[in-house]
C-alpha cells in the first residue's frame, strides 16, 4: 500500500471520528434542552400541586424522566392518585406517557399530543368522592385539543375495591373541533363476556362557551347479551346545561318463562306464549332518550321512552336526585316520609333480560301526587307484587 494511500485512510478516518463527535455533542445538547424544556421534576412539582389543591396524593415510585425519541414525552412510571384520608387508589397505574409535539419543544407552548397510560386500575367509588369534593365550574366549557388520542390498556374497573370490569381498554383519535372523533372501548365482565362501547361524532364550538356533538352516535354490545345503538345530537354549555337528544334500538335476549313447580314442560297450549319474540331468541325494542338542561330549580332530567314486545315503559328520571332521595329513604319513618320520587311515569315488563337485570310481569306506576302509603297498609298485597323478578 502506498503512502497516499495510507494518508487517505488515515484522514477519512479522523473525519468521520470528527462527525461522530459532533453528532453526539449535538445529541448531549439535545438532551438537555429537551430536560430543560420538559423540566419533568418542575411537571412532577406543578401536578403534585394541583392534586393537593383537591385533596388527591400523588404517589410516584421513581421521578418522570422526559424523552425525545421516537417523540418528546414524559414518562411516569408506577404510580397512583389517592384521596387524602383513603387506602383506595382513584387511579393506580404501572405507568403513564404523555407525548408533546416538536412545536412545544421549539415555542415553548403547553400542548398534549397524545396521553398513553399502561395498566391502569380505576376504582369508581373513590371517584365519585372526588367529583362530589370538587367545585362545580361554572364558566362555559372549552373543547380540549388532543392532537393524536388517548390510549388505555389492561386496565381494571372496580368499585370501592371490588372488580366489575377486566382488561379495560381505550382508545381514541384526534380531538379537535369540526373534526370527527372516535372512542372505543373494550372489556371483559366478571363473567367472561367481552363488551365494547363506541362513540362517534363531531365536535364543534359555534359559539363561545358552547359545545355541540352533532352528529352523535353510541353504540353498546356485550357478548350473548344486550346490544344498544343510537343516534342524534348533544348541545353543552356548561355545568348541567347539557342538553341530548337520542333515538335507536336495544335488542336483548328474550326472558325465558321459569319452568313449572312439577319441572314438567308447560302444555302445548301454553307454549305460544313461552316462545321467544323472534326465531333467534332476541328481541329488538324501539328506545328514545331526552335529556333536558338543570333549569332554575330543576335538575337535569332524562326522558326514556322504551317500546317493544316484552317492555313499554314512560318515564322521566332526576338522575343527580337519587342520592339525596336514597338517603331520605333509608332515615325515613311513617311521620317523616321521604319526599318525593326522583322519578315519574310508567311502565310495564313483560320479558325482560339485561343480565343483572331479570323480570317479568313487572309494573311501575309513578305518579309526582301520589301520596306515601300509611304504615298499616306498608305491606302490599301479593296480588299487586310484580309476577317475578331478580
């Protein structure tokens, strides 16, 4: 080999050792302005703050720690989110990212992309006593922007402790106004059922201080049982200004007439009326709900109209006003009754099956005048007992 050949290979040597020594200052320095930029213990310091501020503990097993490829982000890992005084968790999860896009790295704005959080634990009675802590806002809403989704896996859904749901799941897509956004969600039942939820619609803010959700499509199936679809609009303006208007379909499995006291099968004469609603042993009823805006001193109220071979049933529900009245009916007595029903109309079961709910021959007559019964007529009469139910 000859000298130049040697001194050729010599300097092609030392420049790429340049390069690569350039390369990586560059790459240090873009690590500590993307530290300096996400400064994740000043975000660890401003959420632990804010959650204080409501009464929630953030427990964090090892600081956040920021990330550039392949996208600046935040990384939280083993945590949970408890009310003061609790030994529940609101929200326990194995980890959390939340991603920000290049342009909060290079403007310095406070912007989300997107939120992934990997097995999360949410217990819904420690939510619940969080939102009933919180103040109610009451300034008009303002549409997030999430520039990619949210993404949930492996979760679990408990109440006060105790399993309902399995192997939770959600996701969605952009939010952003005049744009169409989607929600899935997926989970297994304690007994082994898959069920999913959908959510489709538009958001939009055609005026300051409002939302609409127009078109609005919901949709609910769990696997060999009750499948629900409708449609329509949704208009918020805050608070309980939320107004919905929905019309579809509920299709469930008919309710199986319990066999006979001998364990004989019913005579032929009698079977008409145990065959199911349709070959396929479902029945389909038309469902139309309406919700109407906390006015004055009436609350939010939800109008459900259900029509079908097995159920008719009117009624409108006070839903913020069931707990109030739960607890008015558990310290009630004969000379303190417990006011007025959170609900009114009608309706009448013949076959109905939703899974945790089963019955037949049920009726409900509510009426807003009908006045408590005295407590020597408390016991009702078998003959005004609904045939059956569970």
């Amino acid at each position: 080999m000859s000298v130049s050949a040697s001194w050729q290979q010599h300097r092609l040597r030392w420049i790429a050792l340049a390069v690569g020594v350039v390369v990586l200052a560059l790459l240090i320095a873009l690590a500590v302005h993307v530290n300096a930029l996400l400064q994740p213990q000043r975000f660890t310091n401003l959420l632990e703050n804010d959650l204080a501020g409501v009464g929630v503990d953030l427990d964090m097993q090892a600081p956040a720690q920021p990330a550039l490829f392949p996208r600046p982000a935040v990384h939280m890992q083993g945590f949970s989110l408890t009310n003061v005084g609790s030994g529940t968790p609101i929200l326990q999860a194995s980890g959390a990212t939340i991603v920000v896009p290049w342009r909060a790295l290079l403007h310095g704005e406070v912007a989300i992309e997107r939120v992934e959080v990997d097995a999360p634990r949410i217990d819904l009675g420690e939510l619940k006593t969080l939102l009933a802590r919180l103040p109610h806002h009451r300034g008009p809403p303002r549409l997030p922007t999430i520039v990619t989704g949210v993404h949930m896996s492996g979760g679990t859904l408990t109440d006060h402790g105790t399993p309902l749901l399995f192997e939770l799941g959600v996701d969605t897509g952009e939010l952003v106004p005049g744009r169409p956004f989607r929600m899935d969600v997926s989970a297994r039942s304690a007994d082994g059922h898959r069920i999913t939820a959908s959510l489709d619609t538009v958001p939009s803010s055609p005026h300051d201080g409002s939302i609409d959700l127009d078109p609005l499509r919901l949709a609910f199936n769990k696997q060999g049982g009750v499948s629900l679809q409708l449609d329509g609009q949704g208009h918020w303006q805050g608070g309980e200004a939320f107004a919905m208007q929905l019309n579809g379909s509920l299709r469930h499995p008919s309710f199986a007439p319990p066999p006979s006291a001998s364990g004989k099968t019913p005579a032929s004469s009698a079977a008409p009326a145990s065959q199911p609603a349709n070959a396929s042993g479902t029945t389909t009823d038309k469902i139309a709900l309406n919700i109407q805006p906390a006015r004055g001193k009436t609350p939010i109220t939800i109008a459900l109209k259900l029509d079908g071979d097995d159920a008719h049933v009117d009624l409108k529900l006070q839903p913020t006003e069931f707990g109030d009245w739960w607890q008015r009916l558990l310290a009630s007595s004969p000379d303190h009754p417990p006011g007025p029903l959170p609900f009114t109309g009608q309706a009448q079961v013949q076959k109905l099956d939703l899974g945790w709910l089963q019955a037949t021959g049920l009726r409900i007559d509510a009426d807003p005048n009908l006045a408590p019964a005295p407590a020597a007529s408390a016991a009702a009469p078998a003959s005004a007992a609904p045939t059956a139910g569970h």
